[in-house]
C-alpha cells in the first residue's frame, strides 16, 4: 500500500467515525455477501446502497434489523 493509499484510507475512517459518531478505533466484527437475489437499493443519508453479490465490513450491530457496514470503497 502506498503513502497516498494509506492517507486516503484514514481520511476515509475519519469521515466514518465523524458522521456516525462512532468512537475509538474500527474494528471489523466480519463480513458478508450481500444476496445475489436481492434488489439493487440505491443509498440515501446514512443508508448505503447495496449491489447483489458484495462483500460487505460488518462494523457494529446496531439492532436486530440494522447493522453499521463499509463497502469496498470504504464507505
């Protein structure tokens, strides 16, 4: 990974614990696959859009129905 890769990266962590309020470090719980039978939902506010078939960073459970996740972008 270069220096400019790894800055982009912690901008992008930083932008995530600011809008979600989230404190300390992020630690991924786990991941998972998005249904490839599902929908395609576009995103919206803090809603991320998902795409069938991709690989989501579980990062909090938040409640039975909702969980915090990043994409592969990192969002």
């Amino acid at each position: 990974m270069t220096l400019k890769e790894c800055k982009k990266e912690e901008k992008a962590d930083r932008e995530f614990q600011k809008k979600f309020k989230f404190k300390g470090n992020i630690k991924v719980l786990t991941q998972m696959m998005v249904d490839p039978a599902a929908t395609e939902k576009r995103g919206g506010g803090k809603n991320l859009p998902l795409r069938r078939g991709e690989i989501l960073d579980v990062i909090q459970f938040t409640s039975q129905e909702q969980v915090l996740c990043r994409n592969s972008q990192r969002r």
